[in-house]
C-alpha cells in the first residue's frame, strides 16, 4: 500500500488558512489595544468645554432670575438648565484630567473664563436659597430636587476645581484655589439651606 503525500496544492492551501488565522487575530489585537489607549485630549477642547460651561451656567442664571414669576414651568426649565451645567462641570472635569498641565498662557485663558462665569454661579446659587419657600411652593417634592441638583453641582464642581488646580502653572494655583473656594462655598451653604 503506498502512502499518499500531500501535494504542492493542498500544502499552500493549509499555509493559506494559517496565515489568515494569523492576520485576523494581528489585526484584532491591533484593533484592541488601540481603542483601549486613552485618548489624550488639547487645550483646544477644554477650552470649548469651558466656553460651554459658561454658557449653561448663563442660562442657569437666567431662569433662576426669572423664578418664581415663571412659575412651575420656570422650576423645571431651571431643574433642566442645572443639569447641563452638571453635564458640562463633568466633561471639562474628565478633559481637564486628560489634558494635563497647562502653560502659563493656558492656565491664564481657563481662569479669565472661570472669572467671567463666577458672578453668574454664585448669582444663581443665591437666588436659589433666597427663592426656597417658592420653590417647595410650586410643587410638594420640589425642594428636594433642589436640594439633590445642588448636591450633584456640588460634586461635579469640585471635581473641576481639583482638575484644573492640579494642572494650574504653580503661580496660578493660588489664584485657582480662592476662585474654587468661593464657589464652593456657596455651594455648600445652598445644601446645608435645602437640608433644613
């Protein structure tokens, strides 16, 4: 009985199978590790983050001037604003953190725009305390919205403030940290004023 060999044909189609086995799985891990890098974000984007912050917390400011003439409508439009200032504190918090440390130009340009927004939050912090006796008037249960909004403002403040303080040239940080303290503050004045 003779053996039969594998020929020429059958082996280069054995080798072909093994070697497309071999560049799926290359390309796989490739594709793999790549996404599993963090994404190193810029300046730039913070920025546009900040820029966006800025303007939620405007718009926050606004409707909150505008209550309790605005009545019930008004208080959910500010519960809506307040949680895009919260979703905006977050995304410039999280591209603070993967920007990392600024130039003293940078840190300059992010602590004018903090500058700029800050009478507007600590407007609006303080309406909101002033306006409490509306606000759990306009409907039963609405103060304790109040009161979770400004725990997460709270939380999500803080943690841009450390971000950006963490990154701030070393001259800039005291400047950082009294603009963070001011705020934060308030703040927590606004939840001690809503646990009551």
């Amino acid at each position: 009985m003779h053996s039969v060999s594998p020929g020429p044909t059958l082996l280069r189609g054995a080798a072909m199978v093994y070697l497309f086995r071999f560049l799926v799985f290359f390309v796989s891990t490739c594709v793999v590790a790549a996404l599993a890098l963090p994404i190193k974000r810029t300046f730039a984007s913070l920025s546009e983050d900040m820029a966006s912050l800025a303007h939620a917390i405007t718009t926050l400011d606004n409707l909150v001037k505008a209550f309790p003439s605005s009545g019930l409508l008004g208080a959910i439009e500010i519960e809506e604003a307040a949680a895009t200032v919260i979703t905006a504190l977050d995304a410039a918090a999280s591209d603070s953190a993967s920007t990392g440390p600024l130039n003293d130009a940078q840190g300059a340009a992010i602590i004018e725009i903090v500058e700029g927004f800050e009478p507007a939050m600590l407007d609006a912090i303080s309406r909101v305390v002033t306006d409490k006796a509306a606000f759990e008037s306009a409907l039963s249960g609405l103060d304790a919205v109040v009161l979770a909004d400004l725990e997460e403002l709270f939380t999500a403040a803080t943690s841009l403030a450390t971000q950006l303080i963490t990154n701030a040239p070393a001259d800039l940080k005291p400047t950082a940290t009294s603009l963070e303290g001011v705020i934060i503050t308030a703040l927590t004045s606004a939840v001690k004023a809503y646990e009551t």
